[in-house]
C-alpha cells in the first residue's frame, strides 16, 4: 500500500514539478527573444558591419573567445562594440588618430596603441588594418596572418595565424 499511496502522492508534484519547468522556460525563451539587438541607425557614408566573431588561440591552455558585434568606421577612427549571446555588452572599443579608449563595465582605460587594446579585450593580437579590408571583401597582408575570403559573398570570413605561435583561427559571421 504505501507503494501506491506514493506514487498518488507524487503524481501531483512531477504534474508541478513539469508545469513549473515548461512557465520558466516560457520565461527565459520570452527573455532571451526579448534581448535580441535592436537594428541600428547609422551614417551611410560611414562604413558599419554586424554579425559573429569567433577566437580559437591553440597552445599549452587552448582559449576560446565568441560575441555578438557592432564595427563602425574605419581603422583610423572608428567604434566595436561586443555583446554576449544575452545581448549584455561586454565591451566597447573607440579609436580615432593617436587614441584607443576601452570601456568594459565601469572601468575605461585609454592607450594610444589600438592594437594592446584589442589584445586586452579579445584576449590575443588581431590584425585590425587587415580586418577592414577583409570586410570589405579585398585581401591584405598581415605578418603571420593567413585570410580565406571565398565565403565573403555570403558573409564569412576565417583568417589564421601560425607565426607567431600559438596558431589561432579568427571567423567572423556577418549579418545579412
């Protein structure tokens, strides 16, 4: 008897237990949609790019780096924005002739070098004058940098380093 009585008792709770797990994840469905970026405004005459960017760092301590972003300008001026997959931004990047300002939360932290700026936020070197022609679909030379632009009609591009080393894989995803 006491196996029946249990499982009578406990029919009602996992009928709970289920219904509160489908509303939360309700909920956090509901949140996540309502986080998506909203579109953004810009100047026409001012180059803007969206999308994915991915980091793979191979070495002794493989690291991985992944956001969502916002690229405003050129490289002599210009602003890139970070989000989590959340939408939370993770940092902000602006440059212009001489200086680099990096704000991640409260703290900012100014240099007049944009690459060690990059570094500290991407957590690896990238070849940002490269990056720009990339994006616009043209090849550049970056020292140790290797590009494949064949996907760039649809939006894809993957560079690798392999000097210096560790080798690293840089995908950046555009939105269409």
């Amino acid at each position: 008897m006491r196996g029946a009585r249990y499982l009578t008792c406990d029919a009602p709770q996992s009928s709970l237990r289920r219904g509160m797990l489908l509303s939360i994840s309700s909920t956090l469905l509901g949140g996540l949609v309502g986080c998506a970026l909203p579109p953004r405004t810009t100047n026409a005459e001012t180059p803007f790019w969206s999308g994915r960017i991915a980091l793979q760092v191979e070495g002794d301590t493989p690291q991985s780096f992944a956001a969502l972003f916002e690229l405003e300008g050129e490289e002599s001026q210009g602003q890139l924005t970070l989000f989590s997959p959340l939408g939370t931004t993770l940092g902000q990047l602006r440059w212009d002739a001489g200086t680099a300002t990096l704000q991640t939360g409260q703290q900012i932290q100014r240099s007049d070098s944009l690459d060690a700026l990059v570094l500290q936020l991407t957590g690896a070197a990238l070849p940002v004058k490269a990056i720009f022609h990339w994006l616009k679909g043209s090849q550049a030379e970056a020292a140790g940098w290797t590009s494949d632009l064949s996907a760039a009609p649809q939006g894809r591009i993957t560079a690798q380093r392999v000097l210096p080393e560790p080798r690293a894989t840089l995908r950046i995803s555009l939105s269409q």
